[in-house]
C-alpha cells in the first residue's frame, strides 16, 4: 500500500515530467530559424522553419523540391495541420480548376512534388463565420486552417495573388462565384468570380 508520502513524490515527479516534455516541444520549436522567405526561395529539402502566430510558433517544412527544366518546385508543409500545399498550378478559371479536377491531374505532378502517396485536392475556403452553416462544414476550412498557421510568412510569392477555393459564395452554386484567398492580406471574401485571375495551390493529406 502506498503510502501520503510515496503519493505525493509521485504526483511530483509526474508533475516534473510533464513540465520537462512541454519545456523541450517549446524550446526545440524555439530553435528552428524563423521562417524567411528568401532563404525559404533557397532551400532544400527538409528545411524546417518556424513562424510566430496567436496560437504559439508553427513549424513549416520543404517536404519537396523539384527541378523541371528551368523551373523549382517546392511543396510545404504546415506541421501543425499535417496539410501539405502545392506549389502555384498557375491561372485558371475556377470553372476549369473544378471541372478539369486540375488538383488531380498529372499534368501538373512536377507542382505537386510527384507525390504519390498524398491525395491532392482545391482548398477549401469559407470565413470561419460560415461553419455548420449554409452547408458547409461545422470545421474552418482549409484557407482559414493556413492563414492562422502563417501560410503568407512561410511560403514566399503570396502576397501579389488572389487564389481559389473550392467553395461557392454562400454555397450556392449558381451565383457563379467562390470564395478566395487573398495573398495579400490573408482574408478569405467572395467574389473570385473565375474569370482567370485567380492563381491555384493544391492541399494535400497523405492518404491513410
């Protein structure tokens, strides 16, 4: 039988190890460079940086690079998310992107990292204000999931574009309009009426 004593060591040492392993995830977090874009525009494979958010610090990793003729690619991810992004696919309609599946076609392997074993798709994008409601999902969408993480501080080349969702204004689809993300300021509006402008990142999800 255990004894106040041997309880209370015990209660202590638990404390005491918890506080070591919260202490090591923060410390180790704190270590890894801030995330730069053109050290970022440089990197290989495995670079890992770090962004400060309101939630705490995000890590952000190059998952892949890839070299096709005089073009890199480079896929991310955010490690708190799991989501991977794509590097940009380009300009496209939103009626293309959807219709043409453009996330999952192979012609655009090289911008996704020839990835297999991950399942590519267009992010979501409804505001947060939407969830559970007007059909959406009762969850953030994959834009909103990004902005909070630093998406605009890890990945460089954001800041002058506008990118589709695959989410239609208010979730009706003959207003003939989605929502969109903008690059510059990190605000998730409708209006990206497909009317080419628009460029398109893929997120990804290793398939389970």
């Amino acid at each position: 039988m255990k004894t106040p004593a041997i309880v209370a060591r015990l209660v202590l040492f638990t404390a005491i190890a918890s506080l070591g392993i919260a202490y090591h995830r923060t410390s180790h977090a704190s270590a890894l460079p801030a995330c730069d874009a053109q050290a970022i525009a440089k990197a290989g494979r495995g670079y890992v940086c770090t962004v400060k958010t309101k939630g705490g610090p995000v890590s952000w990793r190059v998952e892949v690079v890839v070299v096709s003729g005089s073009r890199t690619f480079r896929v991310f991810q955010d490690q708190k998310s799991g989501l991977y992004v794509s590097d940009d696919l380009g300009r496209h309609s939103h009626d293309s992107v959807m219709k043409e599946s453009l996330c999952a076609s192979p012609d655009y392997a090289a911008q996704k990292g020839n990835l297999t074993s991950v399942t590519w798709r267009v992010p979501s994008g409804y505001p947060r204000k939407l969830n559970g409601k007007k059909g959406f999902p009762d969850h953030d969408s994959d834009f909103v999931v990004l902005e909070e993480d630093g998406i605009r501080d890890a990945i460089p080349g954001l800041t002058t574009k506008w990118f589709t969702s695959s989410s239609e204004e208010d979730g009706d689809k003959s207003l003939y309009s989605s929502y969109g993300y903008d690059g510059e300021f990190g605000a998730v509006n409708a209006g990206c009426n497909g009317n080419g402008n628009v460029s398109l990142r893929c997120v990804g999800q290793v398939a389970q």
